[in-house]
C-alpha cells in the first residue's frame, strides 16, 4: 500500500498543526468579535447545483462522485458521461452557504453574519500554490444590500490579516458592473462578458499577450481587445473610469466604499481601486475585492457581492456579500517566515520514575498553564530531551522536583 497522501493533499506534523490550528483561532476570535457566528455545511453537493453555481472555470474542477448500485449501472447502460454523478464536493463555500440559508432562512436573522471555515476541493493539477483539498477562511453578510457591508468585510478582514502578524498587504477594490460598463464602450458583445471575464482574470498569470491571444481564439474583435487594453495599461481612478462610462451608476458607490475603507484602514494597509481585478467566479454581481502581500504571487485573500446567488434556490434575489482568507496561502507564508502557533500554551514533558498514578496526578497540577506529557524517564535521558525539544516541546520538568521547570530557550531554571 501507498504511504504517501494523494497529490495535491497533505498530511500535517504536529508542530504544523499547531501553527493552523493557531491561525484559526486568531482568524475567528476576530471574526466572532465583529458579530460573525461559525456555520458548517457538507462538504457534498448535488450535482446540478454544483453545474448550475455560475462558478467560471472552477465548474471544470468539480470532483464529482459516481451514483451507486442499480443507478450507476443504468446510468453507464445509457453511454451519457454526464448521468454517471449525482453529487460532487463542494469547490468553495459560497455555493453551499447560499443552500444552507435558503433552507434554513425562516430560522435565521436579517442580516446574516456568518463564518465558515472548512475543507474545499477542485480537481486542479497538482503544483506549488494549488492544491486539491485546501482550507478556505469565509465571512459572509446575506440579506443588506448596503456598501456599509462592504466596508466592514474589508474592515475585518484586514483586521484578520493584521493580527495574523501581515503589515504590507493591499486591498483592491473593482466592481464588476463598471467593467460590464467599459466592455461594452470597448466593443465587447453583451453575452461575451462572462467568457471574457475568464480570460482578463488570468492577466497577473499570462501576461497581456496571453490574454489576448485567449480573446482572439474566443471571436473577440482586434479593436475592442485593443481598446481595453490600452485602456488597462493607463492610470486609472474612478473618477476617470466614471468619465469613460458616465451612465454607470455603480461609481459612486465604489468610490464611497473606496473612502471610508481607506479611512478605517488609517495607513496600515493600502486600499486602491483596480480595474483589472476581476475575480473568476460568475456568480458576482458588483464589488469584488482581494488581497495581496508585498512579496508574494498571487492573492492570499478575495471575494464580493453575490446577489443573485440565493435567488437560484428561492423565488426571490436575496443580496448577499462575502470575504474569503486563502488559508492555505497564509499558513505556507507564515511558516515561511518561521512564525511560532499563536496564542498556543508552553508544553511540557513530565519525566517520572516509580507509579504512574502519582506522576498522572502532578500533571494535572500544572494542566492549568502548561499541555503537559508524561514520559517515563529512560536510561539515556538526553536523547529523551532532545526528542522533546525536536518536537515542539518547550521545556519539561520531573515529578521528583516539582518545583523546578527547565526550558529548552535559555536553559535556565524557573522556579514555580
């Protein structure tokens, strides 16, 4: 049998696990303290709301599970590749949260505040920075249409982010009713925005040229392709976006969530406007937004307004708007720059000789401050102690000298 995990997974040690388990806790102490409460849905979905969540190229990544006995063989009778499923994993925790609150909204408040943070999988390649089960970090309001919104997910993800130990990171901000806007003054069609969408999203990954070449193999026009981006290589600002698309409305609103981000942020972080950001994702519908890290590829935080989203499951739209940490994204940085688990109590190993009852009881004592574990002390007790040290342990302390505790960082000894 295989030791390994399967690519695109991991198996933690327990100093990693730690190390998680300790940026969780930050993450949701912050997230608890702004109003938030932790939810948990499967990580199974029916199928069709899988297909039909508008999730752009995420749809392509669907781990899909085939249906069972008497089903699966009349759906392989039928030759049809697409009846072999009837559920798949969830490829993020959008999808699922709109289910959850469209069954459970007669026992919910408006608005809803909520965190999710749980296991996500897509059927990506396996490589540096892609995983195929990852953790993703949520905060999500349903059912306010307002920018204050908005600006509190920013808030107190920024927040998060800050506490986490993060200084240089900025905040971009779009709205994808203006870039609907400039697509169509560009050239684009109507019905190519989603498509078009796909491709301007991977600019920071193929470059201009790749983006081009991907809307050219779509039927795009050279002018319109042209046009834009040119368009994206300006200095742009909404002021001057708004000038380009006076009849959409949505500038404005930007430009307040803009202001008053900027003034919670009081220069910790930057929050910019950026037209160029698109989010990959079909399902938004106005604001959307991400983080990066001075240093670091890629985005270690994104999200939007979804408000069309709930409205797949009801009769009716439902607003709704929600932020989501790349958990994975911050613990590979963090352990990159040796970060210790945070808010972890010092553990200690409680070296004995003689009845185990005894010694069990003497650690229960000290329980209180420290995580404790007993060992029985063995004839080569150095390699017990550097055992320990190697393994995250922060000091010990025998049961025949209660008094005295030995930690492994200077080596002296602390009296109780």
């Amino acid at each position: 049998m295989k030791i390994n995990p399967v690519k695109g997974t991991n198996d933690y040690l327990p100093a990693d696990t730690a190390l998680r388990d300790g940026l969780q806790g930050t993450i949701l102490e912050v997230y608890r303290a702004a109003g938030y409460n932790r939810i948990t849905t499967p990580i199974l979905e029916d199928i069709e709301n899988l297909d039909k969540s508008e999730g752009g190229e995420n749809l392509n990544l669907i781990f899909k599970v085939l249906k069972r006995g008497e089903k699966l063989e009349a759906a392989l009778a039928e030759g049809d590749s697409q009846a072999l499923s009837d559920m798949g994993l969830r490829y993020d925790l959008t999808l699922p949260l709109c289910r959850y609150y469209a069954a459970n909204r007669a026992l919910l408040p408006t608005p809803f505040k909520c965190i999710q943070t749980d296991r996500v999988y897509r059927a990506e390649r396996p490589q540096k920075g892609r995983l195929r089960e990852f953790v993703q970090c949520d905060i999500d309001i349903l059912g306010d249409e307002r920018k204050e919104c908005e600006i509190e997910l920013i808030a107190t993800t920024a927040k998060a982010l800050l506490k986490l130990g993060f200084e240089q990171f900025t905040v971009k901000v779009n709205d994808r009713r203006i870039l609907r806007a400039v697509l169509a003054k560009c050239g684009f069609a109507e019905e190519s925005f989603d498509s078009v969408c796909i491709s301007l999203d991977k600019l920071d990954k193929i470059g201009a040229e790749g983006v081009k070449e991907e809307l050219v193999a779509k039927g795009c026009t050279g002018e319109a392709i042209e046009r834009l981006l040119v368009l994206f290589e300006s200095p742009l600002t909404v002021e001057s976006v708004s000038e380009f698309v006076p009849e959409c409305t949505a500038a404005e609103r930007l430009q307040a969530i803009l202001e008053d981000s900027r003034r919670l942020a009081r220069a910790r972080y930057q929050v910019v406007f950026d037209l160029t950001l698109i989010r990959g994702q079909g399902y938004y519908t106005g604001t959307v937004f991400e983080v990066s890290v001075a240093g670091y590829p890629g985005a270690v935080a994104g999200g939007g307004r979804y408000d069309n989203l709930v409205g797949k499951f009801i009769s009716e739209s439902v607003p709704a708007v929600g932020f989501s940490i790349g958990f994975e994204r911050i613990f590979s940085i963090l352990k990159e720059k040796g970060c210790a688990p945070m808010g972890a109590r010092k553990r200690l190993g409680v070296i004995y000789e003689g009845v185990f009852a005894e010694a069990y009881e003497f650690a229960e004592t000290l329980r209180k401050d420290y995580d404790c574990t007993l060992f029985e002390r063995p004839k080569k007790f150095g390699k017990l102690l550097n055992n320990l040290e190697k393994n995250g342990f922060d000091g010990y302390v025998s049961a025949a000298e209660p008094e005295k505790r030995i930690f492994f960082a200077d080596g002296k000894e602390k009296q109780n």
